[in-house]
C-alpha cells in the first residue's frame, strides 16, 4: 500500500475527479455528435434506396418500350 502524506493525497485525488469530470463531458459531447451522424446516415441510406428503385423501374420501362418496338430481342 502507498504510504504518502495527506495533503499529497487531497491533491491527487482532486486532480483525479478533475480528470474524471472532464472525461464524462468530453465523451458526452462526442458520443452525442456521433449519434446525430448515425442518424443522419439511416436518412441518406433511404434516400439512396429510393433513387435505386426509381432508377431500375425507369430501366425496366425503357427496356419494355425497346423490346415492344423489336429493338431489342428479350434474352
């Protein structure tokens, strides 16, 4: 066990809840940015999901017109 004086004692251990306390704010502020940014990523996923879908029926829609006009054979 560390054998140490009192007042060397009160000062690490108020440095030690300083650190602490500045550790939780920190994280706190951090990890709350991140989860905006995980949100806002759940957002942009959709979106992409959405133009997908339009893109490929618009695909199929121009693939259908070619292939009824005798443009193209349907393999």
């Amino acid at each position: 066990m560390l054998i140490c004086k009192n007042r060397l004692f009160r000062r690490f251990l108020f440095f030690s809840m300083m650190f602490l306390i500045f550790s939780l704010f920190y994280n706190q502020f951090t990890y709350a940015n991140e989860s905006e940014k995980v949100e806002k990523m759940k957002d942009n996923t959709e979106h992409v999901r959405i133009q997908q879908k339009r893109i490929i029926s618009s695909l199929k829609s121009i693939e259908d017109c070619l292939i009824n006009q005798g443009t193209i054979k349907n393999e």
